[in-house]
C-alpha cells in the first residue's frame, strides 16, 4: 500500500498577525496535524504560511489559521492558493 500524495498550500494571512506569537502557534498546530513546511513574517505586515501534508491536515490548518490563530492576535484575511512541494522538509518550522 502507497502513501496518499501529500498537498501544498501557501497561505497569507493578514490582520494583526506580528509580535502576537502567530507563527509559534501556527508552527504547534502544523506539527500536531502531521504537516512539513514553514511560516514566517513578511515584510508587510502579513504572516506567510506553506504547509504540506494530507488533505484533511491541509482543511484543518486552513480553518485553524482562519478561526483560532493565535489568541493575542486578529486575523481579517486568510488568502490560500496552492504551492510546489516544499524540498526536503521533515518538519514545520518558523523561518525568520
């Protein structure tokens, strides 16, 4: 038996998403969801998500970045597309 193909998404998320511990929340989540890839602060203001993993990982991590996030912050905008399979990723991390 295979493993199911892993799916990547890149999400961006804006509202009030720096300085509020975002990206560790986001990093606790993915982990426990079983999900590779990274997330990380922009220039901008908005946090940058990509996530790898199965297809309901990928659904919940979505609508956790959507309605929980973290409880310090206020998320006003989830945009979500897909994106190329991170390379040789084994784990979430917060990338600076």
């Amino acid at each position: 038996m295979t493993a199911a193909p892993l799916r990547a998404v890149r999400c961006l998320v804006e509202g009030r998403v720096q300085g509020v511990a975002f990206r560790a929340f986001a990093r606790d989540k993915a982990r426990a969801l079983g999900l590779v890839g990274f997330v990380r602060n922009l220039p901008d203001g908005r946090v940058e998500a990509v996530a790898a993993g199965s297809d309901e990982g990928i659904a919940e991590f979505r609508r956790w970045l959507r309605e929980d996030g973290s409880p310090y912050g206020r998320v006003s905008r989830v945009e979500c597309g897909p994106a190329e399979l991170p390379g040789s990723l084994a784990d979430f991390d917060v990338r600076r």
